[in-house]
C-alpha cells in the first residue's frame, strides 16, 4: 500500500505544478470574490447577521470543505478511472498487488492531496485573521475528512467507469448543487422550514458544519461526533465497496 | 471542358519546411518537374520520406510551395486554392473521418463543403455508398468501421464533387491483403470511368496495378520516369533469378557470382548481381538458363525462384535499396 | 520561402462547417442544458441564497438576485461560447483531426475559423434565451430593456469565441487548460458578476474595467436593470474590438499552423 502511495506522490512531484492551479487557487480566488468581495455587501447591510460573524468567516470554513470534496471527487472519480483504464494500476507496481492496496494506497494519495490543499487554504485563513489557534488543526482534520468521505465512495464508483464523460455528469449534477446546498455560500438555517431536513442528510452539510463549528469555535462534542460518524461511515463505507469494485474490475 | 494544357504541370517544384525549434529546415521536395494529361493515371513511387505526401500536399492546394511552379488545373494553387480544391478530391494517408458523425452524415456534410445542393448529395451519397460497398453501415457510427471499410468511406467521400483529379496518398498501406484487392478493384473501375488519379505509393504491385506513368522519387528528387513497363525494360532484365544459400555460404556464393559468366552483361541492367540480406538477386533475360550456369558452378542454393522482374528491382537499381525496409 | 495568403472567407462556406456542428447538436440538447445546469446553481445559491443577506445592492433598487441574473446570463454566453471555440476546437484541431479533412475541401481556414466562431455565438445565443427565460419565469426581469440581453449575448460570444480561438492556438497540450482557468476564474469572480465597481478601491478599478467580462456584464445589466444610455456604446464598441483582433490573430495563426 505504501509503495502504491509512493507511486502517486512521485508522479504528483512531476505534474503538482499544473494541480495546484485546481486545488489550492480556486478556493482562495472564491474566499477573495465572494468572502472578501460579497462578504463587503452582506456586512454593509447586516452586520454580523450570520452566527454573529464577518460574511467572510463564515464562507471560509463553508469553502474550505466544499473545496476538499471537489479536490477528493475529482481525483477520487477521474483520477481512479484514468488510473483503471490506461494501466496506471498495472504499471504503478513491479509485483502484482491486491486490489485493495490499490484502493488504500490511492486513496491515501488522495488524503495527502487533500491535506496539502486545506492546509494551504487554512494558512491564509489565518493569515486573514479568519482562524486561529489549536481550532485550526480541527478544521485541517475535518475538511480532510471530508475529502475522505467522498473520495472513498467516488473511487469504489469510478474504478468502473470506461468513459469520463460520466464522471463530468456526476460533477455537474451531483457535486456542484451539493457545493451550493450545503450551508457553504447560506445558512441552512436560512431556507424554508420544510427543506431542511433534507440538508441534513447532505454529507456535504456535515463536512461544512464541522469545519464551520471548529473554525468559529463554536463546536459541541455531541455536534461534532454526529458529523464525524457521519463523514467516516462514508469513508469506510465507500472503502468497502471500493474493495469489491476493484477486484471485479482488475480481475474480471 | 477541353483544355490543351496539362492538368498538373511542375516546374522545378520545391518546398522547404521551415526550421522550427530545434529541428532545422528541410528540403522535402527539391526541385522536380512533371506533367499530367488528363486520363492518365500517374503514380508517384518512392521510400518513406521521400516527399510524396508532401508533393501531393502542394498540388492539393493545402501546403503553399516553397519554389518553382506549380498550375493545377490551369490555376495557381497559391492564389486560386478554393477554386483548385473545389475540382479535386482527396485522399490523404491517414483517413480523416468525422468520427462524430455517422457514415452517409460523413458523405452529406462533405459535399456541403463543396457547396452541392442537399439533393444531389442525397443522390450521389446513395451511389458512393454502393459503389463502396457501405450501403448496410449508412447509419452507422465511423468509429465502428474497419480499416479498409474506412478506406473505402474515404474514396468515396472524396468523389462526392465529382472531381476532375483523384488524389490518393498511399490508398492502401495497412490494408490486409483483401481489402486491398476490393480497393484495387474499385480504383480500377473509377480509371476506366476515366477519372484522372494522382496516387502515391510504396507498393510496386500496385503502381504497376494502376498507373499508366510513374516517377520515382527519392530524398525529393525524381531518379527516373516512364511507364512501368518501361522502367523495368529500361532499369531491370526482363526475368530475375532470386537465389537463396546458407547463411554461411551466401558471401562466398554472391562473390562467386559476381565474377562469374552472369554478371558480365551488356546493357547496365542485364548481368547485375545485387546482395540482399536475405537473398542474392541475378538480373538476367533468361532465368532458367541463369540456374542451370549455377547449378554447372557447383553452388547449392536453398531455393531458386525465376520470377518476372518488378518495380521492386528497379527501385533496387535507381536507390541501391530495398523499397520498404 | 513564399507567405501562405490568408484568404477572405465566403458566408456559404462558413455555413457548412455551422451546418456540420448543428448535425451534431441536433442529435442531442445535453450540450445546450448542461451549459445552463452551472449558471442556474449560481443564481440560486448567490442569487438567492447569499441575496437574502444582501438585501439590495446601494445604489440599485432591485433585489440582489435580479441584479446577478444579468450578469450571470453574460457568463453563460461567455462560457458557453469560449468552451466551444477553446475545448471544443482543440480537441477538433487535434485528437479528432477534423480540420485535417476540411482543408482539401474548397473551405479555407479563415472559413473555419469564421464557422466554428458563428456556430459558438449561435450557441450563446441558444443558452442566453434558456437562461433569459428561466429569469423570467423566476420573476427577475424588471425591466423589458432586458431584451437586449439577447444581441448583447451575440456581441458577447463573439469576442470569447475570437479570444477562446486565439489562445486555443498557443496551446500545447491538454495540461495547459489550466491556465486558462487561471485567467477565466478571477474574471468570474471579480468583474463584477457579484457585486458592484463600487466595492474595489478606486485605484483598482482601472483593472476591473480592462476585462473584457466586466464590458459583457456592463452592456446585458444595464438595459436589465431599466438604464439606457449612451455609454454603453463603450462596451459595445469593446467587445467589437476585442473580438476582431482576437479574429485577426486567430485566423493567421491558424492559417499559418495548418498549411505547412
Ligand atoms: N509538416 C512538416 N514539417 C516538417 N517536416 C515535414 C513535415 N511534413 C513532412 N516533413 C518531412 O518531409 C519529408 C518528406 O515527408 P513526406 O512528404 O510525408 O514523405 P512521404 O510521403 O514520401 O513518406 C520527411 O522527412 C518528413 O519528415
Ligand atoms: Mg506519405
């Protein structure tokens, strides 16, 4: 498994130049344009209306884990598709490995990739006074399991895949209105009584109140746990299917 | 229309590739000249990279020429390239099919390019198809064709404007043996029809197949022309002797051959002894007397062949090598 | 060594490469749909969503949503057209090889680049009108000055459809998308899709007013908005411009890329 995540990582020290472009730029140009930016409108004409906070610190922790899903679908769906049709499964080892080290070591590769990316975006947080102090390295591990929660699942689905074009769909129709559902941009607590429950079952929505909770400090042990279960049942759930997926696919 | 000029005429026709990065300029055509009556069916034949696809570029009014001149048609293809285009069809060595598109799509929107009404196309597309042999995949995707299939869907395509000359860039390398007889068979058929053809190839039994003249190209440069039976009267003997030997007596065998009776012929083709890596080839104008003064020199090839000489052997002659290595 | 001319192009020609796309759209309307999909998730969440924090923005007395549906409804034709003529070119010029088909045909490259452009503004137009209607139908459309969104998207997509087809030509592999994204995001984001000029330091608005999506946004929310005046003839004329250099660039060095 260790050697399959140093076959990722020595690959991503040859192309980071071109990712990080996708992974660590796009969130931080959202938290200028719309934190920054909009966040000036929304404080003008209701101060501090949100959780008692800057529009901006309250977006950050929304963006920074609505970026660590994007950044674990997309390599967790194209990445593995890719990965599963030109071979780089096959070539990415000498001896022939289980399927399953295949999946973990990818999919650890892909928790680095997020890792790298919220902590970046959680540096200039705190460079922008957004967040400070131990309650960082709470959000860094949230928005990570974050990532983990969808690349697991988008793996275990993608390892499948023969055309990427399915994989643009899915983005399109399941990634981005979950990105603009899930209490990133607006409360939650903002739409209509009768669609919220459906909110709460967005596993996005639990990836943005956590980091949210911690970032602002306002996290329970009870709050925060119901997430965690929530995100890590995905990630192990996902990781389980993925075992089977992979098998069948590179093994037939 | 009737036209006393040539179809194609070149003078002195070059094109150099500008150098581009670290690679320098090239010289891929260098000077030739030729011309095309119409009817005829003219072969450029040469090795890989000799400036065939090039050249038919250039008289395709698709790769502007670097030096000399070129009229096709009566008309300059560097200022007159639409109204050239409009008169040729084309094909080149790689297909290039819509893949997006479906086979009779394929033909429908060519001929929009040319500017035909959707009802002559719709005509005509019926008519390639059969001719083809594609009328069955009409609505299919190109993807799903094979080689010669797509092949066959390209000439066609290239017919759809009814063209005063077919270009046909190497019509059937790759083919499996099949394919290329169908294709030889239709190509036939459209010279009978007395379409004018333009083909390269590398291929001797084909251009011996379909054209009435030919050049022979190599580094850009023509080392000889005629028809194919004039090129092999002229640069080969009429019959050839291929001998095959031990690999441990062929050197011995070839130079025995070279001093002996057979090569002291007197025309500069008769007589020639060539070595090839495989086999010893004697030029001669009576194979089976040629074996018999082997066998009466006591050699013991491993098999003997009198075959009739090709166009392969007067490439061998002209270039001092094996057309496809 | 003799210079390729780079020929005029002809309207009936041009038509057939259109005629050829259109075959193609006509198979399916996904393309078309899944262009709206991004933009209607915007006006919704930003729209909507962030506008009910926003209440009204100073100086304009409509809600914030019906202040963002016209810039949104830019976007969307920028996008819509410059995909086609950057993503959808490239991959035309050089994993299908389309072009490679065309050339021998009686069309010259200035016909191609004339065709792909056209069918891009077509397909603005096209997203434009589904995107138009949805505002209406969301009762955003405050003024029917906002019809002249519909030319406005036409004068939109050709400068991106021109500018996608230049820079497609600088282009070395798939890789180098990303920088293109590099640009494309922040002009999203800081045209002014969002938020008013007023909002930047003076000394950045100079800056802000340079790109060419800031133009696009000015000329569709102005009339959407009720105002009408002769200034937006200033980003009518830019667009204008900005779109035929783009032309010029892009037809000479297509020109000069495919006739070797
Ligand atoms: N677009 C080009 N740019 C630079 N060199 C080229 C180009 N096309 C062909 N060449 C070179 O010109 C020579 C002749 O090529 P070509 O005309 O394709 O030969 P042929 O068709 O006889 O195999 C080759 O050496 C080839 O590498
Ligand atoms: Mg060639």
């Amino acid at each position: 498994m260790l050697r399959v995540f140093r076959y990722w990582v020595t690959l991503y020290r040859r192309t980071w130049r071109g990712s990080i472009v996708i992974n660590v730029l796009n969130p931080l140009l959202f938290l200028i344009g719309i934190g920054a930016g909009l966040g000036a409108l929304v404080d003008d004409n209701a101060p501090a209306q949100i959780a008692g906070v800057s529009y901006a610190a309250f977006f950050a922790p929304g963006m920074l884990a609505a970026a660590a899903m994007q950044n674990a679908f997309l390599e967790g769906s194209a990445g593995v598709a890719r990965a599963a049709g030109f071979g780089a499964y096959r070539s990415a080892t000498p001896t022939p490995l289980r399927p399953e080290q295949l999946a973990a070591g990818h999919l650890l590769f892909i928790t680095f990739r997020v890792l790298i990316a919220s902590g970046a975006f959680i540096v200039v947080m705190a460079a922008f006074g957004l967040i400070g102090g131990w309650w960082a390295l709470g959000a860094l591990l949230g928005a990570t399991l974050t990532g983990v929660a969808f690349a697991a699942p988008a793996a275990a689905w993608a390892v499948g895949v023969r055309k990427l074009r399915h994989i643009d769909t899915v983005f399109r129709f399941v990634i981005m209105p979950l990105y603009m559902f899930s209490g990133t941009f607006f409360a939650v607590s903002q739409l209509p009584e009768w669609i919220r429950p459906v909110s709460y079952l967005l596993p996005l929505w639990h990836g943005v109140e956590l980091c949210r909770t911690l970032s602002l400090g306002t996290a329970t042990i009870t709050g925060s746990s119901v997430h965690i279960a929530y995100l890590l049942t995905l990630a192990i759930g996902g990781f389980l299917v993925a075992r089977v997926t992979y098998r069948r696919r590179l093994h037939p | 229309m009737v036209s006393t000029h040539p179809l194609v005429e070149a003078r002195d026709l070059t094109k150099v590739y500008p150098a581009r990065g670290s690679t320098p300029e090239f010289r891929a055509v260098d000077g030739i000249d030729f011309a095309l009556e119409r009817g005829e069916s003219f072969g450029l034949l040469g090795p890989n990279g000799a400036g065939k696809s090039t050249t038919m570029r250039m008289i395709a009014a698709t790769s502007p020429i670097s030096g000399g001149s070129l009229r096709v048609l009566g008309m300059d293809p560097m200022k007159q390239g639409p109204e050239i285009r409009a008169r040729l069809g084309v094909v080149t060595q790689d297909d290039h099919l819509d893949n997006e598109l479906t086979v009779r799509e394929n033909l429908h929107i060519y001929g929009r390019y040319f500017g035909l009404p959707r009802a002559v196309i719709r005509e005509r597309a019926t008519r390639l198809l059969d001719f083809a042999q594609l009328q069955e995949k009409a609505g299919d995707q190109v993807e799903t064709l094979s080689g010669g299939m797509r092949r066959r869907l390209t000439i066609a395509r290239s017919l759809i404007n009814e063209p005063d000359i077919l270009l046909l860039d190497e019509p059937t390398t790759g083919l499996d043996p099949q394919a290329r007889h169908i294709l030889w068979d239709r190509l036939f058929q459209l010279k009978q029809q007395g379409v004018t053809l333009i083909l390269t190839t590398h291929y001797m039994d084909e251009a011996e197949q379909l054209c009435d003249r030919l050049v022979v190209v190599d580094h850009g440069r023509i080392v000889a022309q005629g028809s194919p039976q004039e090129l092999i009267h002229r640069y080969a003997t009429r019959e050839v002797l291929e001998l095959r030997f031990r690999l441990d007596e062929r050197d011995t065998a070839a130079e025995k051959l070279r001093t002996s009776v057979l090569a002291t012929g007197g025309t500069d083709a008769e007589g020639r002894v060539e070595l090839l890596p495989d086999r010893v080839l004697v030029y001669t104008a009576d194979g089976e007397a040629a074996l018999a003064t082997v066998h009466a020199m006591s050699l013991t090839p491993l098999t003997a062949l009198v075959r009739r000489a090709t166009l392969e052997d007067v490439f061998l002659k002209l270039t001092g090598r094996s057309l496809i290595e | 060594m003799t210079t390729v001319a780079v020929p005029a192009w002809t309207r009936r020609r041009a038509l057939a490469l259109i005629e050829r796309n259109f075959m193609i759209y006509r198979r399916s309307v996904t393309p078309l749909l899944n262009a709206l999909v991004e933009p209607i998730l915007y006006l919704l969440s930003i729209g909507v969503g962030v506008g009910m924090l926003v209440g009204t923005v100073p100086g304009v007395d409509v809600p914030y949503a019906a202040y963002v549906g016209p810039a949104i409804l830019a976007t969307t034709a920028m996008n819509t057209a410059f995909n086609q003529t950057s993503f959808g070119v490239f991959i035309r010029m050089r994993v299908e090889k389309t072009y490679e088909a065309i050339l021998p045909t009686p069309l010259s490259v200035t016909d191609i680049a004339v065709g792909e452009v056209t069918s891009a503004m077509i397909n603005g137009l096209l997203t434009s009108i589904g995107f138009l209607t949805l505002m209406a139908v969301g009762g955003l459309v405050t003024s029917a000055w906002v019809l002249l969104a519909l030319p406005a998207s036409l004068l939109i997509s050709y400068a991106f459809a021109a500018g996608g087809l230049a820079v497609t030509t600088y282009l070395r592999d798939f890789p180098d998308f990303q920088y293109i994204q590099l640009f494309m995001l922040p002009m999203y984001l800081f045209a002014t899709t969002f938020y008013p000029l007023s909002v930047y330091p003076e000394a950045v608005r100079p800056l802000i007013q340079a790109l060419p999506l800031y133009h696009s946004i000015e000329l569709v929310r102005e009339p959407a908005l009720g105002h009408l005046s002769w200034d937006l003839l200033i980003p009518v004329a830019y667009l204008l411009a900005f779109g035929s250099v783009a032309m010029y660039v892009a037809t000479r060095r297509m020109t000069r890329a495919m006739l070797r």
